[in-house]
C-alpha cells in the first residue's frame, strides 16, 4: 500500500510540476520569447596572433520580462591558416535589473570546435601542419545592448573562447614531433538581434 501511494504521488506531483514547466506553455502564453541573433566582426587566434573575420549566428530564448537569456550559438573563424567551426550552448545576465533601452551584460558558455590547421606561425618560423582536431571549452565575455524596439536589438560582444587545443606536427628535417597549443581564441562582434 505505501509503495502504490508513493507511486501516485510522484506521478501527481510530477505531472503538476511538467505542467508548471513547460516551456512551450511560457511561450505560447507570451512569458518567453525567442530571440534570433546574428553577429559580424574580428577573431584573433593567440598561435598565429593574425586577426581575420569572425561571424556568429544564434537562436535563444528569453523572459519577456527578465535579465537573461539562454542561446545556442555557432562561431565561425578563419584567419587564412586556422579555420575554426564553433557550436556552443552559453547565457547572457544583465549586470542590473532595468535594462529598458540599454544594458551591459556579461556571457558564459561551453563549447565544441573543430579546427582545421594548415600553417602555424611560432618565433618566425612557418610549420606546415595540416592538421584536423576538435576539442570542448569554455568562454566567457561581455556585452552592451541598444534596444531600439521592444523587437530589434543592437549589440557589441567581447569574447575570450579557452581553446588550449594542441595539434600534432611531425618535424621530418629533425625527426621530431612537436605539439602545438593553439591557445584562446578572442572574438570582437556587433550583433544584430529580433525577438519573435
């Protein structure tokens, strides 16, 4: 008997609790709203210290009425030498509460990337590498956001992404294997955000 009432319980408790939950609900009813982002600017990879573009597209969803948001994001980077191909999951908090038309914000995430390595650039000297690796990592930033609308939002995104990938290199003249830590990758972008 108690183990049919346990049962009943949490089944009860735990449909109350889906329900309360939901977010298909939040939004329908207008709590949430989904914001759509997409960003252009520079990207510099530490190894090779050459900055190059850096572009970014995300889709996230934020309280009608809140601080924060919570994105899926890609990152794409290519310097000539390094191309990185970034998909992460990250939040935005507002450093205050009353953020109606702007508003800085700081950034947190974890990340997957793939690095496509053909050249490394270190003291001088050029290494053909032509390498592939992929690696998980954080990043962290910050931002300040223009609403222009209660819709349409501009913004300016400082990124730091932790890569500290290392990439193989077997040095053929010297019969030698070197490992290559490519560092962090460090993003600039303006954005241009809708909230549907």
């Amino acid at each position: 008997m108690k183990g049919l009432v346990f049962l009943l319980a949490l089944f009860t408790s735990s449909a109350a609790l889906a329900q309360w939950n939901n977010p298909f609900d939040g939004y329908c009813n207008g709590e949430y709203r989904v914001i759509g982002t997409l960003g252009l600017g520079v990207g510099e990879l530490q190894i090779n210290d050459d900055r190059d573009f850096a572009g970014y597209a995300s889709i996230g969803v934020t309280p009608t009425v809140g601080v924060w948001q919570v994105e899926l994001r890609y990152t794409g980077f290519d310097d000539g030498r390094v191309n990185v191909d970034q998909w992460g999951i990250g939040a935005k908090v507002d450093f205050t509460l009353t953020c109606d038309v702007q508003c800085f914000y700081w950034m947190v995430g974890w990340n997957y990337g793939e690095f496509d390595v053909d050249t490394i650039e270190k003291h001088g000297v050029l290494y053909e590498v032509n390498s592939d690796s992929s690696d998980n990592y954080w990043n962290a930033g910050v931002g300040y956001r223009y609403n222009w609308t209660r819709d349409f939002d501009t913004s300016i995104e400082y990124n730091y992404n932790n890569v500290r990938n290392r990439v193989r290199y077997f040095d053929v003249d010297e019969n030698f294997q070197r490992r290559f830590d490519l560092g962090h990758l460090r993003t600039l972008t303006i954005n241009f955000a809708y909230r549907f």
